[in-house]
C-alpha cells in the first residue's frame, strides 16, 4: 500500500480493494466499497484500513487550533462553452 500523509496535500490517492480515498487539505474523500471477507485477505485488507484511519485520527488528534467544522468546498464557476 502507498503511505499517505492525511491532510498534507491535494493530489494523494490511494486505494484499499475497490475503496479509494482520496487526500486533501481539509478533508480526506472515502468512496467506492470495500469487501473485507472472513479470510487472511480479508483480514489484512482491514489492517490495511485500519492503519490508515489510525493516521487520520493521530493527524486530527495532534491539532491543536482544529476547528469545529470546515467550510463547505467553493462551488465552481461557470464558464461561456467556447464551442457554442
């Protein structure tokens, strides 16, 4: 697995079986699924998992001025089709 460093840049991803998260500066985005099936594959896929989220909460739990919530993303603008 590729390590990622919660909340140090905008470009990290990395992915868990189909589960795919996704870095950011002031979020970390968690889509897709993820089969953790009662098996040694199974089972280091969790670890695999687990070990992330422990970054995350080790990263979150160590600020010291954290906010109690992140503004909503800038919605995008909209720009004239130049094909039209």
């Amino acid at each position: 697995m590729t390590s990622l460093k919660p909340f140090q840049d905008d470009s990290a991803s990395i992915g868990i079986g189909n589960l795919t998260l996704e870095n950011g500066v002031d979020r970390i985005a968690i889509y897709g699924s993820l089969d953790i099936t009662r098996d040694r594959a199974g089972l280091a896929l969790a670890r695999q998992l687990a070990r992330l989220l422990d970054q995350v909460i080790v990263t979150l739990t160590s600020e010291k001025s954290l906010p109690d919530q992140v503004p909503p993303p800038a919605k995008p603008t909209t720009v004239r089709n130049p094909f039209t």
